[in-house]
C-alpha cells in the first residue's frame, strides 16, 4: 500500500500547538479560567508553609494549646480550598474538551472524504486511521493536562522561590544552584524527545496498517497460509515500535533523574546550612520549617516538568500529523479555483446552455461524452515511466453506448475513473455535451454520471440504502424497485429483512455477483445522463448474465454509456467497440467489424478467460 510522505524537517513544537488555536477557540473561556483557578489552588498551597511558620514560632514556641489547634483548623481549611480548586478546574475542562476533540474528529473525517482519490492512493489506511483516534487523544489530554499545567507549575515555582528568598535569601540561594543545569538538561531532552515522538506515532499508524490490512485480507492470508510471515511482519514493526517507546522511556528516565536528584540534594544542602544557622541563632526554628516545606512542596511542580514537556512534544507531533492531512488541498478547492478561472474566460451554466442553444445542430459532433486527447499519468507513478494513457480519442454520441475492451493493465479502469473527476487529466480534456468537465462543479458532475466499479464496495447499511446512494435524496421505493430489476437483483426480496436487510461489512455477506448485481443497481437508480460501467458483469453465472443484459439493454437504449468490458456477450450490448492500446483508441468499431479487422481485438475476444487469467492476482 501507499508509504507515508516524509514529515518537515524543521520544526518548532510551540508553532505547531499554536495551530489548535481555531479548534480551542470555543473552549477558551473554559480554558483560562480553569488555568487561573489552578494557579490560585497552587498558591493557596505555598500559604500553608507560611500558616506553619506561624505555628513554630507563634504557638509552638509559647507553648499555646489553643494556638496550636487554630493553626490546625487553618491548615485544614487551606488544604480543602485547594483539593475543592482542583476539582473545580477539572470540571470546567472536561466537558469543553471533549468537545474540541470530537470537533477536530469530526474536521477530519469531513476533509477526509473531500481529499481526491490520489490522496489515499499515496496515504496508507493506517496512517489516517492513527491521526483520528491516538493522535487526538493525544491532544485532548495535552489540552486538559500538560497545557494548564506548564503555566500553573512554572507560576508555582516562581512564586515558591520569591517566597524562598523572602524568607532567607542565602538558602534561597542554595536551592537554586540547580536551577541551570535542570534548564539545559530539559532542553536538550526536548530536542531528542521530539524526534523519537514522532517516530514513535509514525510506527503506530504502520501497525494500524499492517492490523487493518491483515483483517481486510484475511481470506487470502488464510487461504495461502500466510498467517506465519504475516505475524512475523506483525512482530516485527510492533518490536521496532517497542524499541522506539523504550528509547522514550530511556530519555525520560535521564530528564527524571536529574530533575529529581539536583533539587533533593540542594534541598539537603539546605537543611544542612539552615540547620547550622538555627544553631547559632541567626534563623528562627519556624523561618526554617517554612522554607524547608516551601522548597519540598516546589518538588513536585518542578519534578513534573519532565515529563510535562515530554507529554507537549507528542502533541506537537500530534498536531503536526494532523495538520499534514489537514494542509492537503480537497477537491472542492481545486474544482472552485478551476470553475472561478473557467468563469473569468466567460462560462457560466446558463451561458453554457445558451451557447448550445445558439449553435445548434453545428455542435452536435460535441454532444455525448468526449475524451480529447486524453493523457494521464497517475501522480505517484514512479518517474520515468510512461503515463497509462498517452492520447486518448473518443467520442460517445448522445445515447450511444461504447464498450471498452483493452487487454489488462492497458488502464480502462484508468480511464473509467477519469468521467466522474476521481482523477485530474494531466493533458486534454473531456466534455459533457461539449461542456469540460473541469467547468462542471463536483456536484453537477457527478449527479450527470454514475459509475459502477470493478470491485463492488458494499457499506454497512440496508440494501435499500446502499442502492439509493446512487440516486438524488428524492428517489424512494419505486426507483429502488426498478433499479433492482435492471441489476436482476430480485434475490434482496429473499433475504431475512427484504430491502432492509443490513449488509457490508457489519451486516450479512453477499457473494461477489450478488454485490455486483447491487453495485449496478446504485449506478442505473439515479436514471443518469451518462453511464460508465467498469466491467459490471464479471462476476456473473451466464444465465444471470443474459438477464442483467437483457433488462440493461433498455437502460442503455437512451442513456450515453462506456462499458468495460471483456465478454463477447457483453459487448454486443454496446452499439460499438473501442479498443485501448498502447494507451491509445487503437480501433473503433461494431463487434463483428473489429473481429474481422483487427487482429488484437480478435485475440483477446477469443482468448477471453485466458487473458483475464494473466492478470489475475
Ligand atoms: N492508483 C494507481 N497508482 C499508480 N498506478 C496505477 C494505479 N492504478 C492503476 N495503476 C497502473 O495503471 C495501469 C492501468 O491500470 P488499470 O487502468 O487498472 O488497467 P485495466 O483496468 O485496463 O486492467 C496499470 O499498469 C497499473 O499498474
Ligand atoms: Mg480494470
């Protein structure tokens, strides 16, 4: 499958989280106020070492009972505010950033579905699937978490050491000697950190890949006996990826032991120098407790640095995953700036239809679906190789139905896939009635024309539904029933629920002709203008076959059409044969002309199943 486009080299992790803004926008005044309630609750926490001051040298000194039990109550109360604050902070956080997480789920999977085919051509299934669920959790947890409390510890410790300092500068002094070399050691573990986060989420949407693929293809897994090789790939990438989170845990461990360690022995240095100082009566007893618990409730927010900016690095390279989707550029943008500059050349739909009102019969060799010197070369092809189709000419007539025979590999699917715009043309053009489809909005285009392709992609939903996708939001019952009629697909009548039935993926398992039969309900229940089937049939018994055919042929009677095709009996539905090769129309013709004539389109229609067979996979 696709490989994953390489991430930026440079980059900055405070950039890329300043790119949620839009997404935490909403949630801002949740956000902040929360922030300011922690800060409060830290700092109600840095008063008790004060209240505790107060007690040695106040109460405790004098021997005051009562004194003492107040001091008791007072450090009871600051320590509810606190526990009461922090709950207080969480409770404003959850709910809006479950919301920011959804809204960005849902941002998504909406630009997921604008991007154009070549898009998940080069993006592997798993690297997508990754970006929607672990890397937003990420930064759910980032926003809820790590956010807050980088602002709410780094005010913390600066308030901790004013008060430090206040109480008695030279100790303050001692406690934060480690101070620079803490600093340096954090930022050259950031540095590492970051590479080694994003390597890591890389290598888990590998894995998503790797599980994904192996349920989608269980069958062939099973059936070759693959599964060996393939848990061994399993354990292979799962290994790498262990490697990667140990050599995480490894840096970490480093950033934790020196943040850890520096502070525990400064603060016994401390003690050491203040103990000495109480002992020749240059501090109070309580001067020195209420440093001493300063400095040892500093330990924590301090400590928690570490693995703060370690949990900031991952979701900048959460986000910076999520953005690389997101940056792609959607359909929509390209058919917008193509239709704006299209419209600047002066071409608008009511000028288009006046235009062919005006010029008439003249323009009927325009009519029909065109392809005019068609070349396309699929964007990730390797370079050097030659584009699929090199100059593509045909001309279907209003009404007319094309079939399309070509050996395989000579790109028929390719250009099937060109009608609807899966695919942008690399040169020339192809008109609707003499319009470019490229002047055609997405919608518009692809209310025109139907498709059917060769691998029939069944959703988990009805049957019903799954065939009505193919029409306008307008079409009900009698649509479905015609359409299933000329896809000869009475067999849904028979299944548990009828039409309601649930098939796909999560519900019943239909064979391969039957999900055939229902692919070309869902192109024929729209009644589009033009058809373009790639190899509807394939899958079909012949005596099925006959029927689809028969009941397609009024279908086809007046409806413009390009049908792939590989059996006689499928082309003779067609009024005439094209055949592609060479990446060029080759000849075009009635069956039995080609058949005469040519001597490749003899070849391959007598060589029917033998051909297909080379092919096969
Ligand atoms: N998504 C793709 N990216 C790159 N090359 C492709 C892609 N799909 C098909 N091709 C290549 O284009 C050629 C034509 O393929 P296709 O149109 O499927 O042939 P046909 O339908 O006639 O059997 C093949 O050589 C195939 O390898
Ligand atoms: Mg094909």
């Amino acid at each position: 499958m696709a490989t994953t486009p390489a991430p930026a080299q440079d980059r900055s992790a405070v950039r890329s989280l300043l790119r949620l803004w839009p997404y935490v926008r909403p949630a801002r005044v949740r956000l902040f106020s929360a922030a300011f309630v922690a800060i409060l609750a830290s700092c109600v926490g840095l008063v008790i070492p004060l209240v505790l001051k107060w007690m040695v040298d106040g109460p405790i000194a004098g021997r005051d009972p009562g004194g003492v039990w107040l001091g008791a109550l007072y450090l009871l109360l600051l320590g509810f505010a606190e526990a009461l604050l922090f709950g207080l902070r969480r409770w404003l956080v959850a709910r809006p950033l479950t919301h920011v997480e959804a809204s960005m789920r849902a941002g998504l999977y909406r630009h997921l579905q604008r991007l154009p085919v070549a898009f998940h051509d080069r993006w592997a299934s798993g690297q997508l699937l990754s970006r929607g669920t672990t890397d937003l959790m990420l930064l759910r947890q980032f926003l809820a978490f790590p956010l807050t409390f980088l602002l709410v510890n780094g005010v913390t410790i600066v308030v901790g050491v004013v008060i430090m300092l206040l109480q008695d500068w030279t100790l303050g002094l001692v406690v934060l000697g480690p101070a620079v070399p803490v600093m340096v050691t954090c930022l050259v573990f950031e540095k590492r950190y970051a590479q080694v986060a994003r390597q890591a989420q890389d290598q888990v949407g590998d894995l998503t890949t790797v599980v994904e693929e192996s349920v989608l293809g269980i069958r062939v897994i099973k059936g070759f006996g693959r599964h060996r090789s393939q848990a061994r790939a399993f354990r292979d990438l799962s290994r790498t990826l262990r490697g990667t989170e140990l050599r995480k845990a490894r840096l970490l461990a480093t950033i934790w032991g020196v943040i850890v360690t520096l502070p525990e022995v400064a603060i016994g240095a401390a003690l050491v120098v203040g103990a000495v100082q109480v002992a020749d009566g240059a501090l109070s007893a309580g001067t020195l407790v209420a440093f001493l618990s300063t400095a040892l409730a500093l330990r924590w927010p301090v400590e928690s640095i570490g693995f703060l900016l370690a949990m900031s690095q991952e979701a900048a390279a959460a986000t910076e995953r999520f953005f690389e989707v997101m940056d792609e550029e959607t359909e929509h943008t390209t058919s917008e700036r193509a239709i704006s500059g299209h419209t600047a050349s002066g071409g608008t739909a009511s000028e288009h239809t006046a235009c062919i009102a005006r010029t008439g019969a003249k323009d009927l060799h325009e009519m029909g679906l065109r392809f005019h010197h068609v070349r396309f070369r699929y964007p990730d092809a390797p370079p050097g190789t030659p584009p699929v189709l090199q100059d593509v000419d045909l001309h279907i007539r209003p009404g007319e139905s094309m079939a399309l025979v070509g050996a395989t590999g000579s790109g028929k699917t390719t250009l099937t896939a060109l009608v609807p715009r899966l695919y942008e043309l690399t040169s020339g053009r192809i008109t609707l009635d003499g319009r470019d489809i490229t002047r055609l909005s997405r919608e518009a285009l692809r209310a025109k024309v139907a498709v059917a392709f060769e691998e029939p992609t069944l959703f988990s939903a009805a049957v019903r539904d799954n065939v009505l996708m193919g029409a306008a939001d307008t079409a009900g019952t009698a649509d479905l029933e015609r359409a299933l009629a000329v896809a000869q697909a009475d067999f849904v009548h028979a299944l548990p629920q009828g039409t309601d039935t649930r098939v796909g993926e999560q519900g019943l398992s239909l064979s391969g002709g039957q999900r055939q039969r229902l692919a070309l309900a869902r192109a024929v229940v729209g009644q589009p203008e033009f058809l373009v089937l790639d190899d509807p049939l394939s899958a079909l018994d012949v005596h099925t076959e006959a029927a689809v055919e028969a009941a397609l042929r009024q279908v086809l009677a007046d409806t413009t059409a390009l049908i792939v095709a590989h059996r006689p009996s499928t082309v003779l539905l067609a009024d005439r044969v094209a055949l592609l090769s060479g990446g060029r129309i080759a000849a075009i013709g009635t069956h039995h002309e080609l058949l005469r004539t040519n001597a490749e389109y003899a070849h391959l229609m007598s060589g029917e199943t033998s051909g297909e067979e080379e092919g096969a996979r």
